[in-house]
C-alpha cells in the first residue's frame, strides 16, 4: 500500500494557506481532470521551445480520469490541426495533420519517485532530481509516467511510445508574453542555467503531455527520433480525493 502524503487546503490555491497529513489510503484516490486551450510546442530540433518560438495554439482538449491509489485509469487527448497551427512535426520526416488523438492507459514507475506510475503533490524537473532539467523546478499536483499510443484520422500511427503527463504551476507564459518560460524579469529558461527556481506562477496551472520514442536521434532536444509536447492552459479539476487543493469545476 503506497504511504501517500496531500496538501489539504485551508484557504485558495493563490492564498497559499495549505497544511500536510499523511495516511495509508485504503481506498481508491480518483482524479478527474479536463483541460483546454491546447499549445503544440515546438517540433523537430527543439520540442520545448523556451522562448515561445514555434509554440502555436491548436484545436484541442484533454480528459484525465485515474485512480493515484492504484496506478489506474486514462488519459486521452484529441486535437485537430488548422492551416494557422501547421502540422505536429513529430520527427525529421514526420508531419501529423488533421486528427490527432493520444492515448495513455498502461502506466508504471521508472524510479521510485514515481510511485507505481502516478503520483500526487511533488517538486519535479529542474534540481529537483525528479525528472531531467528539460523543464525548471515545477509543483505537481498530479503526474503519471508510462507508455501511450498515437492515432492520425482514426488509424493507429505509434504503439507503445513512452509517455508522460502532469498537471503543475504554470510555467509557461501566455500569448501576450510570446509563450515563453520564463522569469518576471524576462530570464528564458534553459536546462544549463545553475539556478532552475522562480519561473513558476502558483496562482495558475497548466497540463503537460509529451511522448517519445527511444531510439536516437542527436539532431533532436531531446535526443531521441520521435517527440511530442503538448500544453493545455486552462485545467480544470472535476473530481479530486477529499481534502486536497483543487478547484472544482461547477
């Protein structure tokens, strides 16, 4: 039975007036999440774009519904690409166009941080040492890890690609800030900067969801053939376990 630790609040998100308990949970913790405003960011050469270069918004939207108690549940996000957003260049010769549906069911933990394969409330990316420096030091209310599939216009494209979503603080800055991550100063983000902290807005959040293949490609950032990531601005909280920080959606 994992020992499981949540925030309970006492006050808003943006009050930050939160307390910790810890319990063993012997029952399901049920998550249910939607998310829209959907960003592609960047592509082929760069998949993170921190300077909001190539970053285009996209028809689309996300539906999450799992059990963090049992490693349990879905994932499914669907988009439709326009003339304005372009193409999903997935890989160096690789353009997704028209409907793209992703979806993750088959979740599991690489590392014991990950808890099975989803996890509540944890620091992660930047010197956190929970996951690599490709994003600066972010809360997670929620992440999962695991493989997912990838569908163009109904047809099954890619099977079994690694996969990976979470819902955190915001990092990544709006249309009227070009998209960028970055500090209130202006700072970009980059995985080489000594200090990884203070580019996160606590009052606002934003779902992640990226794949990737895992096979080589060192023309790529990251280094491997295929790359997807995916941003949703706007999240909304349906269902969360009694006592944990969330807005519920009426």
């Amino acid at each position: 039975m994992k020992r499981l630790w949540y925030l309970a609040a006492a006050g808003a998100v943006a009050a930050g007036i939160f307390f910790l308990a810890g319990f063993d949970e012997p029952s399901g913790r049920d998550w249910t999440l939607m998310a829209q405003n959907a960003l592609i960011i960047g592509g082929y050469g760069d998949n993170f774009a921190y300077s909001g270069e190539n970053v285009r918004p996209v028809i689309g939207t996300a539906v999450l519904r799992v059990d963090s108690a049992f490693d349990a549940g879905e994932l499914v996000a669907t988009l439709r690409t326009t003339p304005e957003s372009g193409p999903i260049r997935m890989g160096k010769d690789v353009y997704l166009t028209g409907e793209v549906q992703i979806v993750m069911r088959d979740f599991a933990e690489d590392a014991p941080f990950m808890e099975g394969g989803i996890t509540e409330f944890l620091g992660i990316h930047g010197d956190t040492g929970q996951g690599p420096p490709v994003m600066p030091r972010q809360f997670a209310f929620l992440a999962g890890w695991g493989t997912l599939d990838i569908y163009a216009n109904g047809k099954l494209l890619y099977e079994g690609l690694d996969g990976h979503f979470m819902s955190t603080e915001q990092a990544r800055r709006g249309p009227e800030a070009g998209y960028k991550v970055a500090r209130d100063d202006g700072t970009v983000y980059s995985p080489m900067m000594p200090d990884k902290t203070r580019f996160t807005d606590p009052t606002n959040g934003e779902l992640h969801i990226v794949a990737h293949s895992a096979d080589a490609d060192p023309d790529n950032f990251p280094p491997n053939s295929l790359w997807l990531h995916l941003n949703f601005a706007d999240v909304f909280v349906q269902q969360a376990p009694v006592g944990t920080v969330s807005t519920i959606a009426p």
